[in-house]
C-alpha cells in the first residue's frame, strides 16, 4: 500500500515539474539568441522555485502554492516556444 502512495504522492509531482521544465529547456536551447536568452532567464526563475520545492521542507499549503506558479510559468515558456517570431516582436513593443 506504501509504495502505491509514492507513486502519486508529493514527489511525483516535483518530479512531474522537473521533466517538464527540463524538457522545455532542451528546446529553448535550440532556438536562436534573443529568444532563447528571454526564456533562458525565465527557466532560471522557475529553476529557483522548483529547487525549493525539492530541497526544503515548507507545509502544504505554501508547496501547493509553489507548485502552481511553477505549473503556470511552464506553461507561459512552452506558450512563448510555440509563438512566432513576429507575434514576439509585437508583444514586446506593448
């Protein structure tokens, strides 16, 4: 009964956010310069908040919350991966 408890428990889910982190930082490794430093640096700020989430031991409520805003930024990175160059230009002039 333990080990079916580990498998979707809390560590599934960090682990679930690191390969999708890690997955999206393959691809903006082969995008060209100044995209990739955009989404490079905001893979960098998600980094920070995934590595609290497996390093330290915080209650749940503000795990949960972590867990979330690093769910939604993975979500804007792919978003902004997707996107094409000239719909990047036009957001940035905004």
């Amino acid at each position: 009964m333990i080990r079916i408890f580990g498998l979707f428990g809390w560590g599934h889910r960090v682990r679930k956010l690191r390969k999708r982190w890690d997955r999206c930082r393959e691809k903006t490794l082969k995008k060209e310069e100044p995209r990739r430093k955009m989404l490079l640096e905001k893979l960098d700020r998600i980094e920070e908040k995934l590595r609290t989430l497996e390093e330290q031991s915080i209650n749940r409520a503000a795990r949960a919350k972590i867990a979330k805003e690093v769910e939604i930024d993975i979500e804007e990175v792919k978003e902004l991966l997707k996107a094409e160059k000239e719909e990047l230009v036009i957001e940035d002039k905004q």
